[in-house]
C-alpha cells in the first residue's frame, strides 16, 4: 500500500513532537514558532537548505549523467549484435 511510509513518517513526526513537548515542558509549535521568529536563524536555516538543495541537484545530475552513458553504450552493445545476427527487425515488427 502506498499510504503505509506517509503514515509512519507522520508517526515519527508526533513521537520527535511529543517527546520534545515533555522534555521542554512546553508546547513544540511554540519553540518552533520562538525559533522562526528569530531572524538570524531564518537566514541561516534558508542557507544551509539552499545549499543542501544545489548539492542534491549536482549530485543528481552527476547520477543521470552517468546513466545515460551506461544506456549508450548498452543500446550501441545490442545495436551491434543485431546487426552481426543479421535480424531485420522491420521484418520481426510485421
């Protein structure tokens, strides 16, 4: 089901949530909001996500870059040995 790794992640939100209510002996949706509020936080917060965003990007492209030269090479590996089997794949379709 689609629906169970939504739900379990939601559940360890209201754990992480519930646990820092009792340690903190105060609301969690108040720190949060103490925190936000702070402008130098904010920033920094922004900055350190932002980074953790272009760092994802490059390494993703770096992974798909990769990929599709494994492909290449693998379709001109197939391409080749279609063409010395000496299959007409025109033929094969009809």
């Amino acid at each position: 089901m689609r629906l169970t790794p939504w739900l379990a992640l939601v559940l360890c939100f209201w754990f992480v949530e519930q646990t820092a209510e009792h340690l903190m002996q105060k609301p969690a949706g108040a720190v949060i909001l103490q925190v936000l509020s702070n402008v130098r936080v904010t920033r920094s917060l922004a900055f350190v996500f932002g980074i953790a965003g272009v760092l994802f990007g490059l390494q993703q492209r770096s992974l798909r870059r990769k990929a599709e030269a494994l492909y290449q090479e693998r379709i001109r590996q197939l391409e080749s040995k279609t063409a010395e089997s000496g299959t007409n794949l025109d033929r094969i379709e009809q």
